[in-house]
C-alpha cells in the first residue's frame, strides 16, 4: 500500500437507500439501510459510510468501524473490488 491519499474537502458522492427482509423473532421485519460512496475527481471510490436504522448502538459502531477500515484501505492504495469480495 501507498502513503495515504486524503480525500478532497468538495467530493463527488451518491448514497442509497435499501431495505433489507429478515425474521426477527418468528415475525417479518425490515432494516433501512444508507449507504453512501464518495469519490475523488478522477472516479476512485474513496469514502463509504453506513447507516441502519433500529440496530442499536454497539452494532452501529461495528458498522461504522468496518466503513472507516475500508475507507481507509482504499485511500491508501487497495484495491475496491479486491477490498469487497
């Protein structure tokens, strides 16, 4: 990996918004999740943040922790689809 590459202040980015189907507890139930991707000028991915709605806060923390690394690993060099597959 390379030194660090900081994201720039003004940056191109999309979020989405999905909903996600699971049993909880015997009964159907769903999840809000937000996911937003920021890029650096030239189309790199260099930023991804995530929100869930009612997860709680320890597993919003994971999630969070999980979308810094990555975030992290791809400005300094790695690889996207490498980095998620």
């Amino acid at each position: 990996m390379t030194a660090r590459e900081r994201m720039p202040a003004d940056r191109r980015g999309e979020t989405v918004h999905l909903v996600l189907a699971y049993i909880d507890e015997d009964a159907p139930a769903e999840l809000d999740l937000y996911i937003t991707v920021n890029a650096y000028p030239d189309g790199r991915v260099g930023e991804i943040f995530c929100r869930a709605g009612h997860i709680g806060g320890r597993a919003q923390g994971w999630l969070d922790l999980c979308c810094t690394m990555l975030s992290i690993a791809l400005q300094c060099g790695g690889d996207f689809e490498a980095l998620v597959s």
